[in-house]
C-alpha cells in the first residue's frame, strides 16, 4: 500500500530513470490531458512531497501525481520489464519515455499538470513532510494538538498535521504508544506524542530503501507475518502478547476506514464507545 515510504522510494526510480533526460514521448490517458504533450522537454527532477510525486520539467511545468491506495509507476528498459509489473493496458493514465526509460503511471487517482512555480496551490495545505527537509516535530505536534478530541488514528491520517502517514502506519504507531486508535489525540501525554512522532520519522526513514516493509525488529527475509504489529492481522497472535487481533473502523459513514489493534496491549475506547473528554 502507497504510503510516504513507498512514494520515496518511487521517486527515486523515477528520478533515476528520468531526470536530466529529454522526453521523447508523453501519453496522457485521462481527458483533462488528452491533448497534452511534453515531447521535447528536459526532466530537471523528480521529489516526492508526503504522498504526492512532482515530476518537474523544463518550461515552468510539473506533472503532479498521487498514487492513492492503488496507483504505481513503472520503470522499464529495453528488454527489461519493470519490476512488480504494473496492470493491464486499460489502467494506464500516463506514458513518459526519455532515453532508453519508460515510466508507465498506472491507477493514478490524481495525475495534472501544474506551473512549478505554483506547487503551493496544490500542496501548501501539507503539513510537515515526515521524509523532506522540511520535518518540524514541534510544528507537527502543534498541527495534531489543534483539535485534541480527535482519535489519534484520525489525526495522525490528515496529511495537513503530518504528510506521509497512511492506514498502515497509522495502525503500527498507534500500538506502539500502547493506546487505543480511538483514544483522543489530546489525551495523550506530551512526551507519548513526541515520541510516537521521532518513531514515525524513524520508521519511514528506515523503510524507504526497501521493498518490504517492517515496523517490527524482524530480520529481513523472515515470513511477512513477523513484520508488522498488528496491520491486517485480524484474529492473528499479537507478536506481544498473543491476544487476538481484531479490526474496526474510523471515519464518517461511507468513508471510513480500516484500523486493526491489540484490545489488551492498546487500552481506552473501542469502535461504538464514547471517549471521554480531551482534558
């Protein structure tokens, strides 16, 4: 699942495969860019901000994508097919060829075109990046604090107090403080919440390079089932206490989301209860 890890991680593919290069072909696949073309253009860069993908090229314009929960770019060569694959035909959103790459964009929620010079439009909502330069803990915990009713999975999702915080991490940070998703994020003592931020930089700095993911101190290349706490572990042992793992949901009706935890190793209000009171 895309979160700000696995979009780092991205970019850096992409920026590999493209940056410095001149685009030889653009293929957008979705009516607002139908027309579009970006042949001839240089890629100067291509960064990640939170979850989002700026692919910025000469002439004052970047190619803006989201991945979402299902959307990935694809690297290929000549006579190399990229890794993973990426889908079939009908999910491709977008071709960029430069030298002997290719990025295929596929399932791409979002995919626009912006002025580089105008990014801010369409990202200054975002709040600290957890993997840019621009990671200020106090800021993020400021951003979270605002509205300190709110359950800590709820506000740790909302890119505008943190970017790059997804359902997975969302789940793994929140047993790692040992508390309940649904606990109000006010109701968590100043040092938890601090904390709970410098591990979250800590993890997704650590999971950027690679391909499989781990929150847990699992060796690489153990069974996938070690490297996660408790995200989509439902009825499965905590690796903590062996207590069944159970899920539950967050979020207004027709949106919500997937949460899972451990009912004995994160304490404080379940799915359907009233939580008491930030104080």
């Amino acid at each position: 699942m895309p979160e700000g890890d696995t979009v780092w991680y991205t970019t850096r593919r992409l920026h590999e495969a493209l940056a410095g290069r001149t685009l030889a072909r653009t293929d957008f696949r979705v009516p607002q860019l139908a027309t579009a073309d970006l042949g001839g253009r240089a890629v100067l860069e291509v960064a990640p901000r939170g979850k989002h993908i700026l692919m910025r090229v000469e002439g004052d314009v970047t190619i803006h994508s989201h991945l979402g929960m299902e959307g990935a770019w694809r690297v290929s060569t000549p006579g190399r097919r990229p890794r993973g694959g990426g889908g079939p035909a009908h999910q491709i959103r977008a071709v960029l060829t430069a030298g002997t790459s290719t990025a295929t964009g596929y399932r791409l929620p979002l995919l626009e075109l912006l002025r580089t010079a105008e990014e801010s439009t369409a990202l200054g909502h975002l709040g600290p990046d957890l993997l840019g330069p621009d990671w200020d803990l106090p800021e993020a915990e400021r951003r979270l604090l605002a509205d300190p009713g709110r359950p800590l999975v709820e506000a740790l999702l909302d890119q505008r107090n943190l970017a790059g915080i997804g359902n997975v991490y969302a789940a793994e940070l929140c047993f790692l403080a040992a508390t309940s998703p649904w606990t109000p994020v006010g109701e968590l003592p100043p040092p938890l919440l601090a904390r709970l931020l410098a591990a979250a930089e800590k993890l997704l700095d650590a999971n950027k390079d690679r391909l499989v993911r781990r929150t847990t101190r699992a060796p690489a290349g153990v069974d996938r089932d070690r490297t996660l706490w408790v995200y989509g572990r439902t009825r499965r042992p905590c690796h903590r206490c062996g207590t069944a793992v159970l899920a539950g949901s967050h979020g207004p009706p027709g949106r919500s989301r997937p949460v899972f935890y451990c009912p004995r190793c994160q304490p404080g209000p379940r799915p359907g209860e009233e939580a008491p009171p930030a104080r």
